[in-house]
C-alpha cells in the first residue's frame, strides 16, 4: 500500500516515526539531524522500488518543464 497523503513526524526516543493517514507506520532509527527534512512524494508507492519511480518522475517532471519552457518561447516569438 502506498503512502497516502500528509504524512507526520514525531521523535519517540530519539528516533523520528513517521505515519501516513492510512495508518503505516515507518521508524528512521538514530539521532535526528535537525537539518534533515524528509518529503516523502505522494506518487511513490512505499512497496514497489523506489529508484526505479524516482528515475521515471524525474523523467516525468523535467519533460514537463521543457514543455513549459518551449510554450514560453512560442508565446515570446508571437
């Protein structure tokens, strides 16, 4: 099951617990370093791997911005 929607944070013993609204529950083990923010993307599904959807949502996410960049410029010459 993926992860669904916010997710929370909270340190239980000096380990950060993270819970999505479906109720799963992943434990970051160790000493938090305060300038360590995790968002985890809502796209990624928790249980597939995750490199893999990474890879295709970079891939996803800059052939968009390209798309974007080339209206921009078509809407500059007009």
């Amino acid at each position: 099951m993926p992860a669904i929607g916010k997710v929370t944070q909270k340190m239980v013993k000096g380990d950060i617990v993270l819970t999505d609204e479906a109720g799963q529950t992943w434990i970051w083990p160790g000493p938090p370093d305060p300038s360590l923010t995790l968002d985890i993307d809502p796209r990624i599904d928790l249980t597939k791997p995750i490199y893999e959807q990474v890879i295709k949502l970079q891939a996803k996410d800059k052939a968009a911005a390209a798309k974007a960049k080339k209206r921009k410029r078509q809407a500059a010459i007009a």
